[in-house]
C-alpha cells in the first residue's frame, strides 16, 4: 500500500519544512564530513601501524646488533685461543648479568668444546654438556651451508624460536664463525622480547609474531591473543610479503587498522595496530561530534519553525479567505491594509487579476457555449447527435432533423435500444451501442465509415458517419455521431461504373480502330478494339503485352521512332500518315492520331487509326481537277482583296471614332475627380485659415500687452492659444496634403497608363478617397476588404478607372430612385498568381435579357438621358486588352450586381500600352 503524506495546515506544513531543511542541510554536510574525514581516519590509522612496527622492528634489529658486536670480539679470540683461555671470556658474556643465557663454542665437526650456563644450572650441567654432539642444531648447519655457498666472508646466523639444547628453555640463538670453529649464544626469549612492552607509540598495539604464525609478544598481554594462530589470517601473509593491507582485519572479534614490518635478522613479523571503526577515538568522535551539531540545530529549529510558521501564515490566511470568496463567486476585493510581504502582494494583485479573468472567461464561455450551438444548430450537411452510455440521444441538431425527418422532440424522448428510430433494427442498434463500448474502452475514435439508415418516412440514407468521445458535465464521457449524407454521391458511384461499362462496349463497338499504349512500358499494347482487329487482322490475344516492334507493326521502323518523339514532345501526335503491315502481311495507308493521357500517375496512349488508302488514290485523281480549279480562285482572290481593302479603311475610321470616345470618358471622369477634390479641400485649407487667422489676432493682443507689460498667465494663455492654432492648422493641412497626394498619383496613373509594381489596397484605397466627395452628397457608401500583401505589376492607372467606371455604374444605374446603397470592394489571390477582385452592389440588379449586352459598345439604358453607352465597353477592353484579365457578370433582377475581376499579379507584355514602358515605384 503506497504511503501518503497527511493532509497539513500551512502553519505545519511550514514548519515540518524548516525542519526537514534542517535535517537535509546537515545529514548532507554531515554526510560530506564524514565521506572527507573518516578516510582521514583511515590513514592515519595505517600510518601510526605501520610507523610503530617500524619503530620496534628497528629497536629490535639494533639490539641484534649489539650482540653480534658482543661475540665478535669472542670469535676472533676464538681462532687463535685454546679452549681453557677461551673458559673465561665465556663466563664474563653469561655471568656478568648480560644479554646471553648461554654461550657454546663447537669444534669443525659440531662438538661442544666449552659451554657457559647460567649460575642457577650449576657447573655439573656445564662439565655433562661437554663433548656433546650438535652437528644436527639449525644454527650449526646454516652457518656450515653459509660457508659452503658463500665463501669466506660469512655472516652471523638467526634462528626462529625454538627448544635450546642445553637449557631445554625457547630461546633465541645467534651463530657466529671463529675459523674453523663456531660460537653459539642463547638469548632468553622473555629478556628478547621485553623490549616490545617498553614501545608505547599513541594507542597503537604492537605484536610480534614469529615465522610459523605464534604469538611472541606484545605491549599489551593477552591472553587470548597469545593462542590465537595468525598464520591463517590472510593480512599476516600479506604484511609477510612486504605489501600494505589497506583494509580492516578483524581479530579476536575486533576490528584493526595493522601495519607491518619484516626482521631482517630473525625474520619476525613486527605488527602495529589501531583499532578500527567505533573503537577508533577519533572515528568515535568525529562521528559523535556530528550527532551531537544534528541534534543541537534540530532543537533549536524545532523551537523556532513553529513561531516562524505562525507569522509567515497571517498574510496567507488572508490570501486564502480571498481565493475561498473567488471561489464561491464573490469577486470583491478584500478591505483593509495590502500585504506587507511583495510575493504575499504580488500574489494579491494576480488573485484579483485572476478574480477579474474569471468573471471574463465565464462571460467569453457563455458566448462559446452560445456560438457552438449555433453552429451545431447552422450546421446544412452535418447531421450531429449525442449520446450517452446508455445509448439515449441527448442532443439532436437541425441537421439531423433535415436529413431523417425526427424532430428533436421525438429523437430524444427514447434510447436506441428501446426505440432503434433511424436505424434499420435492433440489431443495428445494438451493433452502434457495441461501437460506443469501444470508444469507451479504447478512447479511439470510430470511423468514417458508410452505413445505410433510414428516416421517418422509412425512405432509405447512406451516411459517412464518424463517432468520438468527448466530456460531459457530469465527469461520463457523451458520444458524439456526425453523419454525412452520402446517397447521392453513391449513386453517382453506381452511375459512373455503369458509365465505364457503357465506354467500355462504346470502345469496342467504335467502327474507328483504336488502341490503347502504356507510355510508361514502352508503349505496350494494353487494349484494342475490334475495329482494329479487323483493320489490320490481329487478335487481341496475340500483341497484348507486346509493342509495335515486338509484332514488327510498321514498315518503315524510323515512323516508329518519329512517332514516339512527336508523342514525348508534344504529348499528342496529329495526322501522321504511316505505312503498316497487318497479320497477313498486307500493307495499308493509314492515318494516325494519338494524345497521352494520365489517368491515376499513369501515362496511357490512346491511339485512333484512319485507313487512307483509298482515300489517297482518290485525292491523286482529284489533284489533276483541282489544278484547273486554280486559276478561277486566283481571279475571285484579286476581288476579293479589293473588298477587304475597303472594309480595313471603314473598320480604321470606327477605332478611332472608338477611340476618342474612350479618351472622353477618361477626361470626364478626371474633371468629376478634381471637383471632388476641390469640394474636399474646402474644408480642411479653410479650418486651416480660420486657425491662422485667430493666432494672427492673438498675436497683435500679445504685442500690446507686451508695451504694457506681460504677466505669466497671459504668457500661458498665448502659447496655449498658440498651440493649439498650430495643431488645428498642422491637422487640416496633413489632411489636404493626403487629398492633393492621392488625387496626383490617381490622376496621373488615370492619364498615363504607366506600368508599375504597386499595391493594391493602396490603389483602391485611393480611388474609394477620391470618390467620395461624390458619394458624400448622397446616401450611398463604399466597403472594402482588401487583404494586406496583394501586390501588381500592371497598370495602376487602367485599373483605377476600372473600379471608377464600375462604381459609378453602381451609382447612375444600380441604386437609382434608392434611398440607400452599398457598394463592396473584395480582393483575393486565386489560383496560380491570379488576384481576384469583385465589385458588388445590393442594387436593383440587371434584367436576363439584358446581362449579355451590358459590354457591348454604345448600349445603354439611359440613352438620351445622359448615358453614352460605352462605361462597361471601356472596362471590358481595359480588362482584356490592358491588364491581360478576365471580367464576368452575375446578376438577378432585385437582388444587385456582382463584376468579377480575375486578372494576372504580372501583366503580359502583349498587352502593354504605347507608355507602359515608363515604369515608375509605388510612391511612398
């Protein structure tokens, strides 16, 4: 069971926090300290070991030193001294209170000579000694191999503990070479060893263990530790090796840092201990140390924290009250004094803001929840419905009305279980709730998938329907069904594969030969007809899957290759006569015409063939008759040149009747746009003047009040005056500069034609400014929605006077006897690097019998009253001719007008006017 905190106050909370960061803060830098200065420990734990074994070995190894300096002077008597002089020396190295127990001198073959003992044997055990055989002693055959491998310079020789031969006491012995003769000394092992306890080094334990693994001695007895066997304790062998035990031998159930040092003379193992872990005082208290800073900061935040806690929650609490009283919807600030903390204040101000955002977003949710059902209810094709997990329908659209004929009424008075409704039967019902129970296992959608239902009337419905999860208010998920009407477009299916059937029995029945090529394979045969069966007596069966050349189809090959280029190059081949071999190998004429055709990223060739054999010969005999022909053409040819000389001549005096006519509409409508403007900068320039002339008047009280003395208010209140002058004349002036600015660039693209790259809202912007000083004194007005970006190279000019001609159009003709009218400008990009413009109007609209003539010249509903006939003929021309586009009419009568615009961003270059050449930029 997992575990979970319990449920706090703040004032707690805060204070189980300042605890915790207490307690993280020094178990971290506790534990640092400790992972730092325990290996500290450590080696100076090995240290002091490993310099306290050094320290007794290096006592020890002096004091063997010192005996070997005592029987040196022993042995070199020895070789020249007999025996009885030899007696004396002995007893003073034993009985004068020296380091020897005994001392033995032995002839060559291993006999004691003379032998000195302590007083407490007596002389009888020396005189019962003498003459015995120690040929077999260790010390003996060392120093005899010794000199048999060494040569004469021989060293003392050590042995281990052992069982001395004429004391029966373990005791040390050291052999020394005198010639021919050998001097033993016996050194009595406590005497040796008592050296060890006078080396106190710290609280370091020093043990001196002999080769074989015993206990010899150590500065603090025990008992215990003298029988263990440290031969079987792996750091022993280590330390003998001469390596560094780097980790914590346990003995005896203790725990020790040791070091170690190897005798050179006896080979001894001298080791230094420190115990390790808790019995390690600085280990102990660093440890301790640690614990007792832990528990110190630990009472004194836990005295702390609560008081801290309780002043930091005061402001909270007011906090909380707050966000209790937004939460209820009480969205009222709270009176009295601000936070005295910035985060508590910051906090303040976001919940107020947050309060404020609230009551927004539960107004802008409301609208949502307004605006989707709207669209649900709008919604034409879709039929939408809800259902929950029972399968009772919850929400049923005027869609869905529509396309079954239930009313919402009745849908959502039953479940589908209960009452199938649209569908076919319970088992397709129950097929739909099976669908909802994986929508609700899985959370994946369902669909589109085709179902057939049915609706009221019992009439028959095909739907593309699609089902999805989305949550409910009450926390179950509602299953949302939106249905597309399908059957028309299924029996469109239907009506198509009957259609292929029908080309297909067209194409076989065709009394013209055709086949059909796959261009991507070579131009294999993928299918003929049986007219060309016939034609060149082939069965399909036989060049199914094979090409012209396969079945040697043509008799030159080379119209092979030219009618494949022509087919690559052009995509179709027209007219191409060739010679072809049938299956019996007869030659024919024919004709051949051919075009590629893709159908789904495929390239197909069908291919038609004419027989013109005969119809060759027949043109052969024909030629000599049409010889005869010729010469009457050429006669009626001279007349009718003449005739059509005389039409160019009457044809040229028309266009330039045309033409002149056009040129008097421009100046026309250029003379309505400068009394336009002219109306419009009455106002602003005369603002400006009745400005100038305060400030003037102003300006003279100033001067007289100067002579007579000037006080700061009336200092102020002219420059106030003053201000405020210039601003209204600086305004108004701006305004009259923009009009002059617009009417220069309108009037002079209106009266050169020049080709430029310009923008196009700029340039309808400029011709809606300059025809509203028209439009103002009536109750007509313009619109436009033009997307930034859409940028020309054409004729800004041209055009202008399109839009201008099309909107007094809308003005003499679309809103007359009309108390009110809109004109709409709009613009797009259409396809490829088209622009599409609509100019429309919610006017009278044009009669049927009269939408195909409007662009014709001099056709006009107002002829005598005004009207010249030739506004739309002159759009229709500077469209086609000029900007290179297309124009078209739609139009019911009462209803208005709409002129759609489709013209190229780049004009062509064909259409460019005589002064299309003097390009100018867009001004700025």
């Amino acid at each position: 069971m997992k575990w979970r905190m319990p449920m706090l106050s703040l004032r707690a909370w805060l204070a189980y926090m300042l605890a915790s960061a207490t307690v993280v803060t020094f178990l971290v830098v506790g534990t640092g300290i400790l992972l730092v200065r325990l290996p500290q420990v450590q080696d100076r734990a090995l240290e002091q070991a490993q310099r306290a074994a050094q320290t007794t070995a290096g006592v020890l190894e002096r004091m063997l030193e010192g005996v070997e300096q005592q029987l040196g002077p022993m042995a070199a008597l020895a070789q020249t001294l007999p025996v009885a002089r030899l007696q004396t020396y002995l007893d003073a190295l034993v009985r004068q209170d020296g380091d020897f127990d005994a001392v033995m001198l032995l002839d060559e073959d291993g006999l004691i000579r003379a032998v000195v003992l302590p007083a407490a044997l007596g002389p009888e055990t020396s005189s019962t000694l003498q003459g015995q055989d120690l040929s077999a002693n260790v010390l003996f055959r060392r120093l005899r191999e010794q000199q048999q491998n060494a040569g004469p310079v021989l060293r003392p020789v050590w042995s281990d503990s052992y069982i001395s031969p004429v004391s029966g006491e373990v005791t040390v012995g050291v052999a020394v070479p005198a010639g021919r003769r050998v001097i033993i000394g016996e050194l009595a092992l406590p005497r040796l060893l008592r050296l060890v306890q006078t080396v106190v080094t710290e609280d370091v334990r020093v043990v001196v263990i002999d080769q074989r693994g015993r206990w010899l001695a150590s500065n603090a007895p025990n008992p215990t530790a003298q029988r263990s066997d440290y031969a079987s304790i792996p750091a022993f062998q280590e330390l003998v090796q001469g390596r560094t035990v780097t980790h914590a031998v346990k003995i005896l159930e203790e725990k020790w840092w040791v070091g170690g040092e190897v005798s050179e003379r006896l080979s001894w193992l001298i080791t230094g201990g420190v115990p390790a872990g808790w019995g390690n005082y600085n280990y102990r208290m660093t440890i301790l140390m640690i614990l007792l800073g832990f528990s110190s900061a630990l009472a004194i935040v836990l005295s702390l924290a609560p008081l801290w806690a309780a002043r930091l929650t005061r402001p909270f609490q007011q906090l909380t009250q707050r966000a209790h009283r937004v939460a209820v919807g009480d969205y009222q600030p709270l009176a009295g004094p601000g936070m005295p903390i910035r985060e508590f204040r910051e906090l303040e101000h976001d919940l107020d803001s947050m309060a404020r955002s609230i009551q927004a977003r539960e107004a802008t949710i409301s609208r949502s929840e307004a605006r989707l059902l709207a669209v649900l209810e709008s919604t034409p094709a879709v039929s939408i419905q809800w259902y929950d997990r029972s399968g009772r329908i919850v929400y049923w659209n005027q869609a869905s009305t529509d396309m079954y004929g239930y009313t919402a009424q009745e849908a959502m008075a039953a479940s589908i279980v209960e009452k199938p409704l649209i569908y076919t039967g319970p088992e397709q019902a129950q097929a739909f709730m099976s669908v909802i129970e994986d929508i609700s296992r899985t959370g994946q959608p369902f669909g589109p998938a085709e179902f057939e239902l049915r609706g009221k009337d019992g009439s028959s419905v095909i739907v593309l329907a699609s089902t999805f999860a989305i949550p409910g208010n009450d926390g179950e998920q509602i299953y949302v069904c939106m249905d597309v009407d399908i059957t028309q477009r299924k029996l469109a299916e239907q009506a198509l594969l009957a259609n292929e059937i029908k080309l297909e029995t067209i194409f076989n029945a065709s009394p013209s030969p055709m086949v059909v090529l796959d261009a991507d394979r070579n131009y294999q045969f993928v299918d003929i007809n049986e007219a060309y069966e016939r034609l060149l007596k082939r069965a399909k069966s036989e060049i199914r899957g094979r090409n012209g050349m396969d079945i040697r189809i043509w008799q030159d090959p080379a119209m092979r290759g030219r009618f494949l280029a022509g087919l690559e190059s052009a995509g179709m081949v027209e007219d191409l006569e060739a010679w072809l071999v049938d299956g019996r190998g007869g030659s024919l004429l024919c004709q051949i015409a051919a075009r590629i055709v893709k159908v789904g990223g495929q390239r197909f060739a069908v291919v038609s063939l004419v027989d013109v054999t005969r119809q060759r010969e027949m043109e052969s005999e024909l030629r000599d008759v049409n010889v005869e022909l010729e010469y009457k053409v050429e006669q009626r040819t001279e007349q009718l040149t003449a005739s059509n000389a005389r039409l160019a001549e009457s044809l040229q005096q028309l266009q330039l009747a045309q033409d002149q006519l056009v040129e008097s509409e421009k100046l026309a409508a250029l003379g309505h746009l400068v009394a336009g403007v002219a109306h419009e900068l009455n106002t602003p320039i005369g603002n400006a003047l009745m400005a100038v002339t305060a400030l003037t008047d102003r300006l003279s009280e100033f001067r007289s009040g100067m002579v007579q003395g000037l006080r700061r208010s009336d200092l102020e209140d002219f420059v106030q005056t003053a201000e405020t002058a210039t601003d209204i004349s600086t305004r108004n002036l701006a305004k009259a500069g923009e009009l002059v600015s617009s009417f220069k660039q309108v009037a002079a693209d209106q009266t050169s034609s020049q080709r430029r790259r310009f923008d196009l809202g700029e340039v309808i912007n400029e011709v809606v400014l300059m025809t509203e000083p028209t439009l103002r004194r009536t109750p007509y007005r313009i619109e436009t929605d033009i997307p930034a970006g859409l940028v020309l190279d054409s004729f800004p000019g041209p055009l202008g006077q399109v839009l201008g001609n099309l909107i007094n159009n809308a003005v003499v003709h679309a809103f007359e006897g009309r108390d009110h009218g809109v004109v709409r400008i709009q613009a797009e990009l259409a396809e490829g690097d088209r622009i599409r413009i609509l100019v429309a109007d919610d006017g009278c609209g044009i009669d049927d019998s009269l939408r195909k003539k409007v662009f014709e010249p001099f056709f006009t509903t107002k002829m005598g009253r005004g009207g010249t006939g030739l506004g739309l003929h002159i759009v229709h021309n500077i469209v086609t001719r000029v900007l290179g586009g297309k124009i078209s009419l739609s139009s019911r009568t009462g209803q208005g007008a709409t002129f759609e615009l489709l013209l190229p961003a780049h004009a062509p270059l064909q259409h460019l006017p005589p002064d299309a050449m003097k390009t100018r930029p867009i001004p700025a």
